[in-house]
C-alpha cells in the first residue's frame, strides 16, 4: 500500500451521468489529487452562495495515480448533500474533496507465490469501493482468486453493471448478484434477501483463509459479519465498512 499525502484538494466536474434511476456516476477532475489504493474514500464538501458549508464522505470508485477521480452517488431523499449531487450537480461546477482517506479498508495487488483468495460482499452502493477493487485486480493482472457476491434490490439498481459483466465475462472476478425484490428470468434464484444458507454457498469457504471486505447499510453488514464469523472466518480476515444518510 502506498502511502499518499491526505489533503484538501479543488475539483472540477468532468462527467456527470445517470447510474440507476436513484444514482448518479460523477467524474471529477483534480490536477492536486495524489491518487489512490483501491477501497479509499474522500470527504466532499460543498459550499451555499451564503457561505454555508456541508460535507459528507464518499467511496472512490477508481484507483491508481490518476487525477481524475470517480463517485457513484446514491440519494438519501432526507439527506443534505446527496439529493443535491444527484439532481443539481452540472459539468464545469467547483467543489472541494479531502483525501485520500483510508488505510484499513483498501486493497493493493500482493506479491505472493500462493496468494490469498479475495472475497468482496457488497449490499446496495456498498459495491462502489469493492468495484474499484476488481477493477485494480483485473488492471494488475493479480493472481489473487476474486469473488463479488452483490446485493441489490433489482437488476436496474446494479451500480457498473457493463463493468461488472465485463470482469466476470474475462475471468478477472466471480460475480454473484443476490436480487432482493425483482429478479432477471435467466437469474437461477428467485428474488429474496441474503441469508447465511446463500452466504456459504456464494462465498469463498473459510478453510481458504480469504480475506474478506464487506460493504453496505449498517445492518446489511453487521448481519454478513456475523454470519462470516458463524462459518469459520477469523475476525481479523474480515474488513468491513458502513455508511448511513448522507
């Protein structure tokens, strides 16, 4: 892992396009921006003509040592940043980001003869920094064993899902979508939440000694994390993040 300076940093909108139909996939340009390891986040802050100020923190979709940063932003209606994200953000607009942030939760390519197998387990946009994840293991051509198991409501609620297919299609990740209320006809489950019965049988067995991140809504992960612990997973082996209104 490379250790980056953290700091607050002047962004350019370059790129803002619908994602699901609650989320929007927003591309910042930021010539200070260090980079990143896979699994970061930074804080947003945005700034009213009155000078009222509101910042929330966000996971980055993207990693490396480019200057060009990726969210993928999910409205909370209640929230204060993110209704305005989603709906009012434009091309050209100015905000601030700090970052990046992060050392526990990210993951970086290892140099191992035997490397450890990856498990990422994802609950709704909980999936943005286990994405940015696959994608550096695809990029890197780690040779780390890699599995998505993916949470999500429906099929048009699936953040990346082009990117998703292509990395499954390659053979970078296994992908398994778990659809909690409407699945697609060629999906083999019917629609339903995730459970510890279709935990064990989508994850990477813990006499496998993988490392595992889990991302979500707070129950989401409190639940998986204690199913991870019920089947043999070492707590040490289990990173986790949550994030709530924003």
């Amino acid at each position: 892992m490379t250790r980056r300076p953290t700091a607050w940093h002047a962004a350019t909108v370059a790129d803002v396009r619908a994602e699901t139909p609650t989320a929007k996939r927003i591309e910042l340009d930021v010539p200070t921006w260090p980079g990143n390891d896979a699994g970061a986040h930074l804080d947003l802050r945005l700034t009213a003509p009155d000078g009222y100020q509101a910042s929330r923190s966000y996971s980055i979709a993207s990693s490396g040592e480019g200057t060009r940063v990726l969210l993928a932003v999910d409205e909370v209606p209640e929230g204060e940043v993110s209704p305005f994200l989603v709906h009012d953000l434009r091309v050209g607009d100015q905000i601030e980001v700090h970052g990046p942030l992060g050392a526990f939760f990210v993951w970086t390519p290892r140099a191992e003869e035997s490397p450890r197998p990856v498990q990422l387990i994802a609950g709704g946009s909980g999936v943005v920094p286990l994405y940015a994840m696959a994608q550096a293991h695809a990029d890197a051509g780690d040779a780390s064993e890699f599995r998505l198991l993916y949470s999500v409501r429906t099929p048009a609620d699936v953040f990346f899902a082009d990117e998703l297919a292509a990395l499954a299609n390659s053979g970078a990740v296994e992908l398994d979508l778990v659809y909690t209320r409407a699945a697609p006809p060629e999906a083999s489950l019917p629609p339903g939440r995730l459970t510890p019965e279709r935990l064990r049988g989508a994850a990477v067995p813990a006499d496998e000694n993988p490392r595992v991140y889990v991302c979500g809504p707070t129950p989401f992960v409190e639940a998986v994390s204690r199913w991870l612990l019920d089947a043999g997973h070492r707590p040490g082996d289990i990173r986790t993040e949550r994030f709530g209104g924003s």
